[in-house]
C-alpha cells in the first residue's frame, strides 16, 4: 500500500516540487490548493498528483480543516501532511490534537499552538541574539481598539512588518523616512485592523540577501546550502526571490552552526527557510519559516530530498544514508514569479526569457512530466497577447488625444 501524502498551500512552485519528488518515489500525492484561482493551477497537470482540492478563497481555515477529515484521513494508515506556506503551517498547528488522530505532520514536541507561537518575529529575534546571530534592533508599536501611541525614539529610517503571523502581513512591510510617514502608515493600519501588533526595525541597507532551506528532526537539523538571491520580486510578491545561485556551505560555516544551534533550540520537526542578509559587512537574521521556504525547490532539485527526511522521520524510519548536502554550484529561477512580475510590468520581455532560459534549475520543467511546464507556456502565451492588446489600445488612445 503506497504512504499518502497530503501537500497544502499556496503557489504551484513548491506544490510541483514536492509532488514530483515524492510521486517519483512512489508516494501517493493529493493538494489542497489556497489561492483564489480562475483556472486548474499548473501543478495540478502533473502525472503524480493524485487528487486536487481547493479551499473557497485565500484564506479558510474550516475548509481545509473540512476537506483533510473528509476527504485525506485513510483507515489504514495516518496520512502524512506537509504544509508550505505560513497560513497552511498555523492552520494545521492550531488543530494538531483533532489531526494527530489520523495524521502525521511537523510539529514541536506535539504541542499545539508550538508552531504558530514561534512564528512571533520578536521571539524569533530573541532567540537569534541569544545564539549569537546579528539582529536588527527594534521596537513594537501596539495598536488597540485602532488607537496607538506613537513611541519617542524611534530612528529613521525605519522598516515595519508585523510582530506575529497575519494573514496577508506582507502589505504591513514597509519603510518610512520620518514621523509623519510613519503616523500616516499606522494611521491606514488603524483602517484595516482594530488590534495590531506592530515591530519598527532599524532600517539596514541591505547589500545582498540570502535563505537557507533545511529539516530538522527535532535533533538533528540539516542544511545542505546556502542560497544566494540574485534578484528579488516586486509588487504583490515583493520579498520572493526571482532568481539565485545555490551554493555548499563551505563559506558559511559559521553561520551554519549558528542556525543549527538556533533550530535546535526549538525542538522543530519538519523543513524550514530562514532568510538572512548582508548589511555593512555584517550577517544579520531576518525571519524563520517554520515550512519549506519559495526557493526550497532549487536545494531539493540538487537531490537533497528534504520532503522524503520530514516523511521518514515521521513515520520512523532512519535518514542516516540520505543524502544532506550539495557539493555543485548552480543558478536557479522561480517562473511563477518571474511570469506574475513580468505580467504586472516589472519585468520586460527580455529579462523575462532571459532568467527563465539561462537556468540550471527550473521549477516547471522536468523531462518525467512534461504536462504542468506545457500549461505554464500556454499561460505565458495567453499573457503575451493580453499585454500586447493593451499596449495597442494605449497607442490608440494617445493617437486619439
């Protein structure tokens, strides 16, 4: 009897990775799909997805809780669960003693709400100092019945982002040069939010931004490489990295420890991304994902099978002969982000083609399973005529003026 698997979350990229890598290997692969669609999403075209189920919108957390009881649960076996987004993550945590009945999934030490508490980025920073990792120094602006105090000593610039998991927290990212841009943010947060919790960072000046992308046993934590972000997205995925190099960890030793004693410390089960960056000449943390993180595909395409450890672990079996690490260098592109950006013209034609041609690791293609990489060129297709109909009607109308 092959071991089900259940993957959950947003965006096809990781979906498609994971799916292939553990269809590949004889697990039988179902979705649960969060994002508000208009079409079949690309990864639903591959051969080793076995069934597809979407939520009714972005975010909801009894459909899903509906969908794994009524759909996923198996009689003869505990189905496994690996969520790879945020919400999906909290979601599953905040259920763990109704789940665990019929299935297996990350988790610290089997306590529920665990995961979800570590998601609190002042915790996180907490805990990065006290391993010795760089932080950035900040301070939290509480908002309470849309009402605020504004702090004294804040210095600009700054940079805001949410102190614990939101739905959607990415709009809460933003910089502000002075008090009265910063008052205008909190004022629009008020709009949107009755009670908010809110950090104001030291703003840095970032040089380069990187991501390491691991599995921890709750012992033993793996990273097999450091990921090197070359390009950034903007827009409505502002902070998902376009394109990057993977690299070994022969330059980052230190640092690597650094993390393996930090995901140590919390006693994680499952994959995990944490985001870091240069500034000034100094390495500072940025956040912990406690799931796979958007460029978990290009380590797991180095065959470092990081879904496979997280399913054996689960399910008791040893990982000591898997391979954990890589010994390559290699570029990588995340075409569902390079394709939204492109489409939201933040990316010309050229560029477009360019990162998605001159790439050793692709999220699409795979010679096993040529259906989802067909579909995503139909939709780039489909695209290309909506962007040139456009530009032509504008052409039209400036004729026209």
């Amino acid at each position: 009897m092959k071991q089900k698997v259940v993957i959950i979350g947003y965006g096809f990229s990781s979906r498609l990775c994971l799916a292939r890598t553990l269809g590949q290997l004889g697990y039988e692969v179902s979705l649960i799909i969060i994002e508000m669609i208009n079409s079949k999403p690309i990864d639903c075209y591959s051969k080793y997805v076995k069934h597809f189920y979407y939520t009714q919108g972005n975010e909801n957390e009894d459909t899903i809780i509906q969908i794994l009881l009524e759909k996923c649960k198996d009689e003869k076996q505990k189905v496994i669960l690996i969520p790879i987004n945020d919400y999906s993550a909290s979601v599953l945590d905040k259920n763990l003693y109704l789940l665990e009945h019929f299935f297996l999934l990350p988790h610290i030490d089997h306590r529920q709400g665990a995961i979800t508490e570590w998601m609190n980025k002042e915790k996180q920073k907490h805990l990065a100092q006290e391993v010795g990792l760089n932080v950035a120094k900040s301070i939290d602006i509480e908002i309470v019945n849309r009402i605020y105090k504004m702090p004294a000593n804040i210095d600009y610039p700054c940079f805001t982002k949410t102190r614990e998991y939101t739905p959607g927290y990415k709009y809460t990212l933003h910089r502000c040069d002075n008090d009265e841009q910063l008052r205008m943010f909190l004022d629009d947060l008020c709009q949107k939010h009755k009670n908010l919790t809110l950090m104001v960072e030291d703003y840095k000046n970032i040089e380069k931004e990187f991501a390491v992308v691991g599995f921890s046993n709750g012992n033993e934590v793996i990273i097999p490489g450091v990921i090197e972000i070359s390009a950034m997205a903007k827009g409505i995925d502002s902070g998902v990295a376009l394109h990057g190099n993977v690299v070994p960890c022969t330059k980052y030793e230190s640092l690597i420890k650094d993390f393996k004693l930090f995901i140590q410390r919390i006693r994680f089960v499952g994959m995990f991304d944490i985001d870091f960056y240069l500034s000034e000449g100094q390495f500072y943390f940025g956040e912990l994902n406690l799931r796979i993180g958007g460029s978990g595909f290009a380590i797991i395409n180095q065959d470092v099978n990081l879904p496979e450890m997280l399913i054996r672990t689960l399910l008791g079996k040893s990982i000591d002969n898997m391979k954990k690490e890589i010994t390559d260098t290699a570029t990588y592109t995340n075409e569902r982000i390079c394709m939204e950006n492109w489409y939201a013209g933040y990316l010309s034609n050229l560029d477009f083609f360019s990162l998605v041609k001159d790439t050793d690791i692709s999220a699409v293609h795979c010679k096993h399973d040529r259906k989802p990489e067909l579909v995503f060129w139909l939709k780039v297709l489909k695209k290309y005529f909506i962007l040139h109909k456009r530009n032509k009607n504008k052409i039209e109308i400036n004729k026209n003026v």
